[in-house]
C-alpha cells in the first residue's frame, strides 16, 4: 500500500497543505520547528490506523515523534528523486518541492547534488545545520 497524496488544513503548524504525487522514498528537510516531526506524526498516524485500528492509532498519539536534522552529506548520498524543504512563513509552515523550483531544477540537470545546492541557501528559507 502506498500514500499517494495527503491534504492537511490548520494541523498543528499548518494552515493549508496538499501534497501529491508521493513518491517512494521522500526527504523532508528545515529549519528546528519548521513542522518536519509535526508532518511525521501525520504519516506515522496513518501507518498505525491502516495497521490497526484507529482508536489505537490515537491511543499512541500521547507520545512524541523526534527525527534529526539531515545533513548536506546524506542528502548528496541518498540519491533522492524528490526532496520537500519547510519554512515558516507568517507563524504557519510551508512545504516547498525541489522540483518545482526551477533554479533548483536547473542546477540539479547541470549535474549540481541537492546537499550542495542546500549548503549554499537555494532552498530558501532553509539552512542545514552547521
């Protein structure tokens, strides 16, 4: 089974998001309390109520979800066909698609890694960890 799209509105740090076309594998990566854990709370969720049922999958929602900040290096090693950035934009995270933005677009066809293009501030908004 596969999560093809998610629609969130006015969850947690979220106001609005709709993301589509899901790939396999996806990276999300931002500034501290830019919504990363929040987002992966909402897979996680889903995972638990398709595996269980929902009424367990809430149940397990006392807890807290904690990810680390990605470094440039793994996302340089990951080979990720899609990678998302979060910024905080007037109190409310933004989710941003690499693909979609066509300077980084550009850059990645001209053969630049993403984890480069992180390093040097193209994901607007976003900074890796130093």
């Amino acid at each position: 089974m596969k999560i093809e799209s998610i629609h969130l509105k006015n969850y947690k740090s979220f106001r609005s998001l709709e993301l589509d076309d899901l790939p396999s594998v996806a990276l999300f990566v931002g500034a501290n309390g830019s919504g990363k854990s929040t987002l992966l709370e909402v897979f996680g969720f889903l995972r638990d109520s398709l595996k269980n049922y929902v009424r367990q999958a809430l149940q397990k929602r006392g807890g807290q979800v904690f990810i680390s900040t990605h470094s440039t290096d793994l996302l340089n090693n990951a080979e990720l066909n899609e990678v998302y950035w979060m910024i905080k934009k007037n109190g409310f995270t933004q989710v941003l698609r690499a693909q979609d933005d066509e300077m980084i677009s550009s850059l990645v066809r001209e053969g630049n890694q993403l984890g480069y293009l992180w390093k040097q501030v193209y994901f607007t908004g976003s900074h890796p960890a130093k």
